[in-house]
C-alpha cells in the first residue's frame, strides 16, 4: 500500500516537473530580449508561447530573435 502511494507522488512530482519545465522553456526568448532591452520584447513573449502550439518549431528562431540586437541599442535610445 505505501509503495502505491509513493508511486503516485513520484508521479505527481515528475509531471509538475514537466509541466514548470515546458513553462521556463518558452520563457527564455523573452527573458534574453528583455535582459538586453529588446523592443519587441513582448512581441518575443508572446511569440514563445505561439512555438507551443507549433511543436516548437519556432522557439529557436525566437530564440535568436531575443538576441538580434545589440544591449541598449532598443528604440528611443539614439542621442539627438
């Protein structure tokens, strides 16, 4: 009886796991883009997410997307 228990909170653990896994997974772009002050920042989150439900496909495009610009060099910060 204990092992039941205990194989269903081994299994419990492992699909929270998963599932908190894939959620940092689509979080990356965003997170790299808004490290680096990217202006389409939120446009990248959201494009994270959209990778989901195309198996992914996306993500690594989105991924360079997050680093395509230059730290500071986002909109609105070219000197007059």
């Amino acid at each position: 009886m204990f092992l039941d228990y205990f194989a269903l909170g081994v299994l419990i653990f492992v699909f929270l796991v998963i599932f908190y896994g894939i959620i940092i997974l689509h979080d990356i772009p965003y997170l790299i883009a808004k490290k680096r002050n990217h202006p389409h920042a939120d446009a990248i989150h959201v494009a994270g997410w959209v990778s989901l439900f195309t198996l992914h496909v996306y993500l690594a495009i989105f991924v360079d997307l997050g680093h395509a610009l230059p730290p500071g060099a986002g909109m609105g910060n070219a000197k007059p």
